[in-house]
C-alpha cells in the first residue's frame, strides 16, 4: 500500500486516559448526532449475527452494541494496539478483541465471515492513495449479502463560522485550514467519494448520511476539537507549528474564540453498503 508502516505508526494522538476519555466523548456525541450505533438500513434481528468493528479503539461502539443486541451475537474488534481496550472485567463474553493492523490482510478465519463491518474516525490514517485497498481489505470480511457502515468528518466541508461576518478569528480560520489537511500526507478526497469507492468495489450502495452538526452541540464539538490539540503525541510540526509552547497559545485563542461565539461548522457522512449474494 501507499502508506507505509512508517507512516501510520506516526498516530497523532496519545493512547492514555486522557485519550480515551476523548474518544467515548466523541463517540457519544456521534451516537447522538446519527441516533444510532447501527444504521437502519443495517437488519440486526438475526440472533446469530456476526459484527466487525474496525479500529475499535476504546471498544465503547462494540460494548453498546452488545448491549443492545442478543447474547448470541458475536463482536469482534481490531485495532492495531491494546492500549486503550476496555479490560476483559468491563466486556460481555460475546466481544473480542484482537490486536491487529487493518491495512494488512486479515487472518483467513475472519474472511467472508461478518454481517456487518463498521468502521469510523480512519481520517488521520487513511489518504487517497489507499484508501481503495483499506477498503478492499474491509471489503473482504464480509459475508455474502453483508453490510459495511463507515462514518466520517467530511473534512473538506469543514468551514470556520463566526457571529458576525465582520468579526472573523484567524485562529478559528487556521483551523478550518487544518481539517482541509492536517498533515503534508494528508490527502482526504477519498471521504467525499466513498460511495463511488463502494461501487467500485462491487458494493450496492444503500445509505448516504450527510449528519450535520447540531446548533446544541457546536461548543461540544469545539471542546472535542481543543481536547484533540492538547492530545498530539506526534511532532507539532504536523500541525503546522514549530514548537508546544506555539500550540498551547493557539489552543488559548481557538478556547476564546469559541466561547465568543466562532465554531467549526463540520458535517459527517455514514455510507452504508451491501455486498452482492
């Protein structure tokens, strides 16, 4: 693949407490933006389903799906480190966890074996070059006649919005810059055309959620994006700046312009796709 081993070890984010707490936060908030963990087209009835969740992170999607399905169902979750699993003593008997990195084929056991994959939150990983072959390799868990669901930022409809438009912030507009592309790697075409993606790779395409962000979250997901600039593990060059100290004042003034009234207007998509029987 395009994206070396090298590159995608270069996480951007740390793997503590702190992290995790942010990711449940942003997955909660996602729950509630979407109104759900499996899209409706999704049939989940089956008492005997078999779920995917890929780049399971904190497990907090896997474990609410659990709770809201039979017994008998199987979840499994990859990612590519343990780090932030929940611990065995906090997971029903039907999720398991597997460390595993999702741009290398899958072990032959979980090929054509999943109902449902999921996949969300990929963009600090995944860029245009290969994105078709993640999907290819997402693809191949599932079974005849089984569905993939992948959420995402749509990061090039991500736009800085202010009270006024005579009051605009640059520190605010820099990071609407950002999202566009967080990285010199980072290439993010590949999110808008996801359903063009699915049809190449032989999937029928039965949703395409435009989710947009809701005017009682905004400041939520402003204190979300300040809690994912504090998290940087990576070297803050990435982010454009050339020392921590250069990015604490920059969280500073992203802190006070948003309780002046200036958000992130950023739209997500959930595309769901069959593949053939």
């Amino acid at each position: 693949m395009a994206s070396n081993e090298a590159e995608r070890e270069l996480y951007m984010f740390n793997r503590d407490f702190r992290s995790s707490i942010r990711l449940n936060y942003n997955h909660w908030l996602m729950k509630e933006l979407a109104g759900y963990l499996i899209h409706p087209r999704i049939p989940a009835r089956n008492p005997n389903l078999r779920i995917a969740d890929v780049g399971t992170g904190t497990t907090i999607w896997a474990l609410e799906v659990a709770a809201e399905l039979p017994d008998t169902v199987r979840i499994d979750g990859f990612d590519i480190s343990a780090d932030q699993f929940a611990p065995a003593q906090s997971r029903p008997s039907n999720v398991h966890l597997h460390v595993h990195d999702c741009f290398k084929p899958f072990p032959h056991e979980f090929l054509g074996s999943y109902d449902v994959v999921h996949a969300r939150f990929w963009l600090c990983l995944v860029n245009d070059p290969d994105a078709a072959d993640f999907l290819k390799n997402l693809v191949s868990l599932l079974k005849p006649g089984g569905r993939l669901q992948w959420f995402e930022p749509l990061p090039l409809s991500a736009k800085a919005v202010h009270p006024s438009p005579d009051c605009g912030d640059p520190a605010v507009d820099r990071y609407a810059t950002l999202s566009h592309k967080p990285k010199p790697t980072s290439t993010y075409d590949w999110v808008e055309r996801l359903p063009e993606a699915y049809r190449e790779q032989g999937l029928e395409v039965i949703a395409i959620d435009r989710i947009p962000m809701l005017k009682r979250y905004r400041h939520i997901w402003s204190q979300s994006l300040l809690a994912g600039l504090e998290d940087t593990a990576a070297d803050v060059k990435l982010l454009g700046v050339e020392r921590v100290e250069a990015l604490k004042e920059w969280i500073v003034q992203l802190n006070e312009a948003f309780k002046n009234g200036s958000y992130i207007d950023n739209p997500f998509t959930c595309v769901v796709g069959r593949k053939a029987r």
